[in-house]
C-alpha cells in the first residue's frame, strides 16, 4: 500500500474510503477523545486524510498536528479546516525510518496502519509511539480480522449477496489469498489491507512500547458489510477495534 495508493484516492475519498467517524454511531472514539482532552496539551492525527477528525481535536486541545503520507489529502484537510486556527500540517510517511517526528500528549490514529507490508507496519507503530510523551496516550482503530472472518462465515452459510462473492478460481490467485490471510491481509475492493486479532493487538502494542488499557469494538450497522443483510441479522454487528493505550 504505496504513498500513489492514497493520492489516488484523495480526489473520489468521500466515494470510496469508509467514515469510521459517521459509522461510529455511539459515538465511543469521539468519547474517548473527549476523556483526555485538555487545553494545555496538544494532539497529533495520524493519517488525518481529508480531516474528518481535526475540528473534535482542534475544540479539545491547544495545538493539534495533522499528518498523512498523502500531499492531496493534506491539501483537502487544510481547505476542510480552514476556521481552526490551531492545526498545523506536515505530509509525512509513518512507515519510513528517517523522519523529524513531533511530539504530542495524545495521538489519534483512525485506519491509517493497514498496510500489508510487515515491516512498514513496525515502522509505522515505532514512529507512533516516537509521537507521544511519556505517559502520553494513543487511540488506534483498525480493522478486526475476527469480524471479517464472521462476515464471510455468515454469508457463506446464508448465501448473502451471493454475486458479491464469487469463489476463487484460480489456483496461484487461491494460494496468494491463503498466504495473505495467514498474514492478517485480506482484500477491500481488491487491494490488501492489514486486518487484527484483538490479542495480536495486545502483543503488538505491547511489543511497540505501551501499556494496552482498553480494545473495545466499535460496531458499525451491517449494511457496511452486505448490500443485502438478511432482516434477522442484528447482533453481533461487525466491528473495528479500538485500542487505548498509554506509552510507558
Ligand atoms: C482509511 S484512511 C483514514 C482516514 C482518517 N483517519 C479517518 O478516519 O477519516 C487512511 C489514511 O491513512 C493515510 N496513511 C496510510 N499510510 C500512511 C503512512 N505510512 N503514513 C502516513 N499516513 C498514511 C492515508 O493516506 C489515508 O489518508
């Protein structure tokens, strides 16, 4: 998942590129955000996009930092947010070793780790927790592989929206999808994107430098996943996990 990925996406984002914001109907990360905000300390977005996330910060803290590895999302970001005068912005590549990282009390990173690519994810999660204090607190969500694999169960079972998922034909296409699903990658309209165990989370955080307080789901409805959901199927919805965690 390359930096031309991302800039491709920019000018169709709203299109394409799912509202974890709008979706998050209990609203849970925005509490979570709300817990720690203060208006003597300052707040990264990490993967900021087109900026959904700025104004909640830019009301809550004094300084808020906004970065992506997009230049064209950046540019959308700073015209959606052109009232808030506390943002800065940088494009920035989270999973390259040799960058000049701020500094802030808390981070905010909203499905932004979803490359595929191993060790661009360790970078990644290094150069985030070289973004927070000491004691300074980070809000991940990302995509849970347990819900994926429940969403596919149940529409194998109950042949939901059958023409969406035809079966794999191809024999190397077949073995290249197993690999990458050994792996956490499964694909979201044809590109692979990192999806997470919950305990695999509390490994990786753990091994990245934080102590995990909470992963919770944030449940979404599940025409996110089906066009068609059969009318029973109410709970459990799908999900992405969102982890709070404290870098030591
Ligand atoms: C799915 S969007 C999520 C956007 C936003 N956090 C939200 O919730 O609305 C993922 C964003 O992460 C950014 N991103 C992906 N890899 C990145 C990296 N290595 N460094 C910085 N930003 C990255 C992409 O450019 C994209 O804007």
């Amino acid at each position: 998942m390359k930096r031309s990925y991302w800039e491709k996406t920019a000018s169709h984002y709203e299109d394409e590129i799912f509202d974890v914001l709008q979706n998050d109907k209990k609203g849970i990360i925005r509490s979570a955000i709300q817990k720690y905000a203060s208006n003597k300390k300052t707040a990264i977005d990490i993967g900021c996009a087109v900026g959904k996330w700025l104004p909640i910060l830019s009301k809550n803290f004094k300084k808020v930092m906004a970065i992506d590895i997009s230049a064209e999302n950046i540019k959308i970001a700073k015209k959606n947010n052109k009232k808030y005068k506390n943002i800065s912005y940088q494009r920035l590549d989270m999973s390259s070793a040799d960058n000049e990282l701020p500094r802030c009390d808390l981070a905010i990173c909203i499905n932004a780790l979803l490359t595929p690519d191993v060790k661009d994810r360790i970078q990644f999660l290094e150069n985030t927790a070289s973004c927070i204090r000491k004691k300074g607190v980070l809000i991940l969500t990302v995509p849970s592989l347990e819900s994926w694999l429940l969403s596919h169960i149940l529409q194998q079972r109950f042949a939901i929206d059958k023409t969406s998922f035809p079966d794999t034909k191809n024999k190397t296409a077949a073995m290249t999808q197993w690999k990458n699903m050994l792996q956490g990658n499964v694909a979201i309209d044809e590109v692979q994107h990192k999806h997470y165990l919950k305990e695999e989370l509390k490994i990786v955080l753990a091994k990245a430098g934080f102590k995990v307080n909470t992963i919770k789901k944030i449940k979404y409805d599940w025409h996110t996943e089906f066009i068609n959901p059969p009318k029973w199927l109410k709970n459990p919805q799908p999900w992405d996990w969102m982890a709070v965690v404290m870098k030591k």
